[in-house]
C-alpha cells in the first residue's frame, strides 16, 4: 500500500509543514499532518478516518474549490 505526502504552503515561523495519507490493512487511513518549527518542539498530528469519512473529507474541498473557481 502507498502512502501519498504532500507539503503545505509556508507559513512564516515554520519550517515545513506536510500531511499525509496512509491506508490501513483493515481498511481504514490515516492521516498525518507534521510541522516543523525551528526553536519549538515539532507537532504531528494523526486521525482515523474510514473510507466513507475520508470521501467526505474530500468532497468537501472539492466542493470548497468549486466555488472558488466560480468567484
């Protein structure tokens, strides 16, 4: 199973921001956001989710770009 990353627009303070999506063998994923800061402890955060939640995780930004691309 893949695990697909993908990194965060900067934010000033922070080094590197990215999240993450990990499928589970029982079915389920994961999800992993990481961000880094240069003189603080690193925060990462991990939520399960399964398929039917993480569906509506996206289709509620594709409904969120939608609409950004009609303004």
């Amino acid at each position: 199973m893949s695990q697909f990353e993908y990194e965060a627009m900067p934010e000033k303070g922070i080094i590197e921001s990215n999240f993450g999506i990990q499928p589970n063998s029982d079915g389920t994923f994961t999800f992993i956001m990481n961000q880094k800061y240069p003189h603080k402890k690193d925060k990462a955060i991990q939520m399960r989710f399964t398929k039917n939640g993480l569906s509506a995780i996206t289709g509620i930004l594709r409904l969120l770009e939608s609409r950004e691309a009609d303004k």
